[in-house]
C-alpha cells in the first residue's frame, strides 16, 4: 500500500484569509455557507447538550462527580454583533472533560471525523475504496457486571478479524478505525457491545465478494450471527458522514441515566467508563501523525457555493496587533483558537461548536476568554462564530479599563464585524441578522424555565430589535389573511398571539429596567433551552 508522504499532503486550495486579524478564521464570517440545520436555535439541535446535562445532573445526585470545583460555566457569545449588543447562550453547568459527556466529546470525536475525511480525501485520488462495517462484540448482550470483560474481549477479537482480512488474496484490506459502542437497554438492563468500523481496500473487482467470505468465516469462529453484520461500500461523497457516524459521542451514561438506574450508573463509572472507545490503526494512524508532525490541522472551509469541506491547512501563529496589549496577546489570546467543527456531512452540522479549554480559571473572575469558534453556517446562509467565555457576565462590562476577558471578546468581535461587512459587502444590520430566526429566538423566551440545561443572555437592543420583526410579521400577516377572507379566522392565530404576547413582554421589561439590571436579569433568569 502506498504510504503518502508529509509533502503530498492537500493543502492547496485553502482560501487565503486576511494575516491581520488576530483571529484568522474570523476572516470567514459572513461568507455564504449553506445551512442544513443544526444551529443552536434548530429543531433538535441541543441532543449533545441536554444529554451531557442529564448525566452530570445524576451523577451529581447520586455520587459521581462530573462537575469542575473550579472554572465556571460556559457562555457561548455570538459574532458579529454590533458593539453595544449582546446574544449568549450558557451552559447551566460547569463540565469536566469527561467523554461520557456528549456535549465536551463532540470536540475531539469532529476532529477525528476531519482527519478521516481528509485522509479519505487523499486516497481516493489513489484508488483506495472504503468500507463502513458495523459487527457486535460478541454472540449474546450482557448485564453491568460483565460489561467490562466483554469490551476487553472484544477488542481482542478485532485483532483476530485485522488478520482475518489481512489474508485477501484479490487485492488488500486495512482496517483504519474502530469505534466501540455499548447501548443499554432499560427493559431487561443490558448491554450491547458492538463496533462502527472503517476498512480501507485495493479497487480490484473481486475485493468485495472475498471480504464478504472472509467475514463469514470471523463470524462462524466467534458464533456471531451473520445478520448482524452490516458491510457497506462509502462513496467519496458519503465519506464525511460516515466518519462523523463511526466517530460520534456515545450515549451509554445518558441512557443509564434517563432509565433511573443509579447502582448501574455508578458501576459504570466505576468499572467501565475509562475504557479506550476507539482504535485508529494502519496508514491512518500514521497519516494523522504526519500530518500533526507537519504543522497542519483539520480546518472546515466552504466553497463559492455555501458548500462545506474539510482540508488540512498550516498552523499559524497570531501576530500582535501592538505591545500594549501583549500580557493579553501572550496569555487570553493564546488560546484563541478552538477545536475544528465536526465533519461536515452531518444532519446536525451546526452542532459544531466546541467546548472550551478544559484550564481552569478563578471562580471568582468573571468573563474569563477561553477562545473563538470556528466559523459555522447558521439560519440566512452565511457564516457566524462564537466567543467562548466562562463565568460570563456583562453587567461586570467597563467603558474603561476593561478587563482581559471582555477585551479579548470586543477584539474579537470588532473582526467579526469586519469580516462580516467585506464578506457580505454591506453594513452589519442586528435586523437582518437575526431575522431568519427570529420566531426560535421568541420561542425560546415566551417558554423560558421548561429546559435546565441552557439559558440565554440578550441585551435591550436585541428585544427591541427582536419585537419590531415580530410586529411587523404580524401585521403582513394579518393583512394577507383579511385579503384573502375578510371573514375566515386565520389558522396561524395562536401563533401570533403568542409572538404579540412575547412583544408586550419585551416592551414591559425594556421599560421597566435599566440595560444594567436588565442584562443581569435576563443573565439570571431566562431559563430556557432548545426544543
């Protein structure tokens, strides 16, 4: 097999970006980028999040600590806005990185998918096929005690079934990944250890009907019914999504967790969770080394079109703006840059925004800066970015001498401002902004306190601007209805008399606040989450 070296890698055709922002991938907020859901206000796009908050929220309660004593909770402050604006969405609790929790998980479990998807990238060019393979662990499910042999078990047998392939005789076949998955299953409390796999093979005609015969022989050594083992062919185009598949965060802790079982919770932790997941094996482990050792990362670009990709791009160091800042340049900014988004190919690509770094800070510090999102497609097809702040809280905001944090933010969203206005080749209006999710937005608020694990932080300006779309929706609405029937009640009544119930609302609390207390307010008490 052909071994590509550090020099072939595919770097080419990465967009340049502006080398004076301090946060280069700013540079691409505000580009078109098409959105296939998955933004923080879509429909089911907060499954990672509520999951991570379910189990933490057990563990708390039942003796498994999951929880920082130190750090704060995570904001996530959205890019552009205008310089006295404020939009955030906030974490309710303060996550260890623990992979069990889905949510902190997604960040390296997409960093994985992108460099599968880039290797793919590569070896396609080459002639490889790829193979996505699902086979269960071993012959029977099992209970929490014998959860942790048989993840060890099966682990050995995926050696067995490397050499297994490795006996082609047509061609050859590599297994390059391995992921374990262990759902439970409420009704009986059991387990089934199963593997996503990504095998990688010569393009000889013959390879599939031998790697078919080939796994039959595995399955009747091991007693494993052939039925359950699921072979498929991936395509070039398919590749992005099957790699976020085989690589996603497993659910096994939420599903003890949401069927009430503590003693299995705790077993679990106790005896299973630290187990290894995942095997990256072959030339794929080499490639990622390779890759790591040339100073390149996995970075999601998009094209002309709104279509995203990902590639290997260079490592680049920011360049300070000046020296009266370079406490800050050496220290908040270096941090700046986040975890790659998850592969692109997903249904819930918004999802994409990463958790934070797991250093510690002050818990009595506030807006402490812990990076900047890579850019990700949101409602109105175009890019946006999120800054990353823990213990955030804007009523701590100074006109002067304000602190790290809260520069490094306003820095950072000065670029996203420009980014925004060159790439779109207008003014930034909060209107149009926030126009295409405007109704999610008023959701949100009209049905604060039903969801734990996510609030939101929204500035006077935002409601305002926030109202006056929903008037003025109502009223086209309205005069649509009366000019097609007079007469007819429209069906879409409820709806707007709940988006002019959340209007009267925002004009009770813009008027009966100032912005500092309303801020701090809404910081504390809407409580809301994402349906």
């Amino acid at each position: 097999m052909k071994n590509s070296d550090v020099e072939d890698f595919e770097t080419n055709g990465c967009e340049e970006v502006d080398t004076q922002f301090v946060y280069k991938q700013l540079a691409h907020v505000g580009k078109p980028a098409r959105y296939k859901g998955g933004f923080k206000l879509g429909e089911g796009s907060q499954n990672y999040r509520k999951m991570s908050w379910t189990v933490a929220a057990f563990g708390k309660h039942h003796g498994v600590d999951l929880l920082r004593n130190a750090g704060g909770k995570t904001s996530f402050v959205v890019m552009p806005m205008l310089p006295k604006a404020l939009l955030a969405f906030n974490d309710t609790l303060a996550y260890r990185n623990n992979k069990n929790l889905p949510s902190v998980a997604l960040g390296h479990s997409g960093e994985i998918a992108g460099f599968l998807s880039c290797y793919a990238k590569e070896k396609f060019s080459e002639g490889s096929r790829f193979w996505m393979l699902s086979i269960p662990g071993s012959n029977r499910r099992c209970n929490i005690d014998e959860l942790s042999d048989a993840i060890k078990q099966a682990f050995d047998r995926l050696e067995v079934l490397q050499d297994v392939l490795s006996e082609a005789e047509t061609g050859w076949i590599e297994r390059i990944y391995a992921q374990i998955e262990s759902p439970f299953r409420s009704r009986d409390k059991t387990f089934f250890p199963h593997f996503h796999l990504i095998l990688e093979s010569s393009d000889n005609p013959e390879i599939e009907a031998e790697m078919r015969a080939l796994l039959l022989g595995f399955a009747e050594r091991f007693g494993l019914r052939w039925a359950s083992i699921d072979l498929k062919p991936v395509s070039k185009e398919r590749f992005p999504a099957v790699a976020f598949y085989c690589t996603k965060p497993h659910e096994t802790a939420y599903q003890i967790a949401e069927a009430d079982e503590p003693e299995i919770f705790r077993k679990y932790f106790d005896e299973v969770a630290s187990h290894k997941a995942r095997s990256c094996t072959g030339s794929f482990k080499k490639f990622r080394k390779r890759v790591r050792d040339s100073g390149l990362k996995v970075q999601t670009t998009w094209s002309s079109s709104g279509e995203p990709t990902v590639q290997l791009v260079e490592k680049t160091r920011r360049k300070r703006k000046d020296d009266e800042h370079s406490e800050l340049s050496k220290g908040a900014l270096s941090n700046g840059e986040s975890q790659p988004s998850e592969a692109v190919g997903s249904e819930d690509q918004g999802e994409a925004l990463q958790e934070a770094s797991d250093s510690e800070a002050d818990p009595a510090e506030a807006n402490v800066f812990c990076g900047v999102t890579q850019p990700s497609a949101a409602p109105g097809d175009r890019l946006i970015s999120y800054c990353v702040m823990k213990n955030f809280d804007p009523t701590q905001f100074k006109r002067k001498n304000p602190s790290k944090g809260q520069f490094a933010y306003e820095w950072a969203n000065s670029e996203a401002l420009a980014a925004w206005e060159e790439n779109t080749g207008k003014e930034f209006s909060l209107k149009e902004f926030l126009e295409p999710f405007a109704e999610d937005l008023a959701k949100l608020i009209r049905e604060q306190g039903k969801v734990h694990y996510y609030t939101i932080t929204a500035c006077p300006l935002v409601l305002e601007t926030l109202e006056e779309i929903l008037e003025e929706r109502k009223s086209q609405h309205l005069k649509v209805v009366k000019k097609e029937n007079p007469t007819q009640r429209s069906w879409f009544s409820p709806t707007l008399n709940s988006l002019s119930s959340v209007s009267s609302g925002f004009k009770q609390i813009v008027s009966g606040f100032s912005i500092r207390k309303l801020v701090n307010f809404l910081a504390k008490s809407l409580g809301t989450g994402f349906s």
